[in-house]
C-alpha cells in the first residue's frame, strides 16, 4: 500500500530539559479529581504511533511491551524506540507516573503497549498500521489510540477498526489539523473520521476552538490540545499543539471512566456503554456539533450536576416549610 499515513501534523512550541507540574490540560479536564477514585490501574492502552522513549523517567513501570511494524532499527518487531517525539508526547500525556517530578498524565497508572507503526520521519504504511490495529486486538487491549490519519479511505483499515471494536475495544482518533476556521466546511482525515472511532477535536487552554481542528459530522468530543507540556525525547519535555495532543487526553479519561464503571457495575461495560460513559461527561460551548461533537471533556460534570440538583431539592424543601 502507497506510504501516505503521518502523524496528524503537530508544532512543536518549546522544549525543556526539566518540568514539575500537573499539565494544564490534565488539570483541565479535572483528571487529578478522580484519582482518589483510580488513576487507570491494570486498564491496557495500545498508542499507534512513533514508538516510546522507553528509558523516560516518567514513564518509568508504565510501559509492559509492545512491537515495531515500521522499517526502523531494519524492521526488528523488538525495538519500538521513538526517534520522533511524537509517540512519546502522546505517553506521558496519557499515562505518565505521578512520580513528584516532571509531568503526570490522565491516567497515572494505567499500562502502555507501544505499538510502533510510524517511522522516525513519523509516516508509514497502511499495513503497518493495520498490523498494529490487529496486534492490539490480539494483546486484548482496551483501548487504542491513534493519534494519525491519512486522506484516504482505505477498507482494509476501516475494516481493522471495526474487528477492534467488535472485540469491545475502544477506538481514539485525532480528528486532524486541516481545519479552516470555517466551521460549515468539511475536513476529513482517516481513520478520524469513520463512525466507530471516537473522534477527537482540539480547543486552547482557555476553552476556544483550535483554528486548526477538522470539522465534520463525526467529530465525538473535544479536548485541550494547544501548548500541551509532556514528555519527549532523551528524557526531556515539550510543548506542542496540534489535535495528536488532544488525542490522548480523551484517551486517558477513558481508562479512568473505564476502571471507575467496572467497580461501578461491578461487571465490564460494553464499548457503546462506555463510550456513552464518556459522552455524559462532556460539557457544550457553544459551537456547532461538527467542530466540538458532544462538547469539550470534563470528568467530573456528573458530580457537579448531582450537586446543583441536590441545592435545587434543598432549596424547594425549605420553600415549602
């Protein structure tokens, strides 16, 4: 298959050698509110993407495997080492450890299958990341996150996705970073934009629509992805915008929500109940549904919302004496 997959284009603002904090994006979506609930223990997170710098302090206990299906390192399935930097923004995002130092991701705890499926140039081939779909499958991940895309509609690919789905796998996708600020448009980036992946838009840290997001009828949520601090390469930080950044925050929340509804159930959910799970966690901002979907990440909203009715009852108890 012609190599035309990448990784959805990101900028990459500002490096650092040293950071200590919680991301502004992590603490945006009110990720560190639910840690004393789970922080995403034993849930299995398949990233396609670059490959990971595995020997990251923060990453550190995270990482339990993975397999490389690119022409890096002459093609060794065993070496999946990121000499990108993409793949590892996109870890520490999701899963970097709560360690005192440098950053923390979503989902401090959950565990990371590196599936290398972009070279060091961060493109690749539709096989590899058909390859790297099915291994997932076969490593019974269950999430995946896929912060790439390509301009053609490939059923082999689509296919793949919809067998990963089948076997209750969550499917996370950058919606891409063709976006023309006219929100009327459409800009499609695949596998972004098929309807059983959860499709991912990206607004600024002050909740405002990233100019560079697709918009589409399939767009599913959107979540922080403009100057995101996280982990890169040679145990070093960065800051970078694009909507691969958005990406794995959706990712993240989903192996909280995840972990939090099957104590909650006490049974596993279905991918539809717990993608139902993460829609109910979204708050509108009032811009069309083909730019933010359902509305922008916000995990706790369900408490808040339980609060506010709980005032109301108050309030309607005490008129009534």
């Amino acid at each position: 298959m012609e190599q035309n997959v990448h990784v959805i284009p990101y900028v990459v603002n500002q490096q650092e050698e040293t950071v200590n904090e919680v991301p502004k994006g992590v603490e945006m979506i009110q990720a560190s509110k639910v840690w004393s609930q789970t922080k995403g223990n034993g849930i299995k997170v398949a990233i396609l993407d670059t490959g990971c710098d595995i020997d990251h302090p923060d990453l550190q206990g995270r990482i339990i495997g993975g397999r490389n299906f690119t022409d890096d390192d002459n093609s060794d399935p065993e070496l999946f080492e990121d000499y990108n930097g993409h793949g590892t923004h996109v870890a520490g995002t999701i899963a970097a450890n709560e360690n005192g130092m440098g950053v923390t991701g979503v989902a401090p705890e959950a565990d990371l299958l590196i599936v290398k499926v972009l070279n060091k140039d961060g493109s690749g081939q539709y096989e590899w990341i058909i390859a790297g779909i099915n291994y997932a499958v076969e490593q019974k991940a269950d999430i995946i996150s896929m912060s790439l895309g390509g301009p053609n509609d490939v059923t082999e690919l689509h296919d793949a996705i919809k067998n990963a789905v089948a076997h209750q796998i969550l499917v996370v996708c950058a919606a891409g970073n063709e976006g023309d600020g006219d929100e009327k448009t459409d800009e499609l980036a695949y596998p972004g934009c098929y309807n059983e992946v959860i499709s991912v838009g990206a607004v600024n840290l002050e909740r405002i629509s990233s100019p560079f997001s697709n918009s589409h009828p399939e767009i599913d949520l959107v979540a922080p992805g403009e100057d995101i601090v996280s982990t890169f390469l040679n145990g070093k930080y960065a800051s970078l915008s694009g909507t691969s950044m958005a990406t794995p925050h959706v990712t993240g929340a989903l192996a909280l929500i995840k972990d939090l509804c099957n104590k909650e159930f006490d049974r596993p959910l279905s991918e539809p109940e717990l993608y139902a799970q993460l829609i109910r966690r979204t708050v509108p901002l009032g811009n069309s549904p083909k730019l933010e979907g359902n509305g922008f990440l916000y995990l706790t909203v369900l408490e808040y919302l339980e609060t506010i009715f709980e005032a109301e009852v108050k309030e309607k108890l005490i008129n009534q004496v």
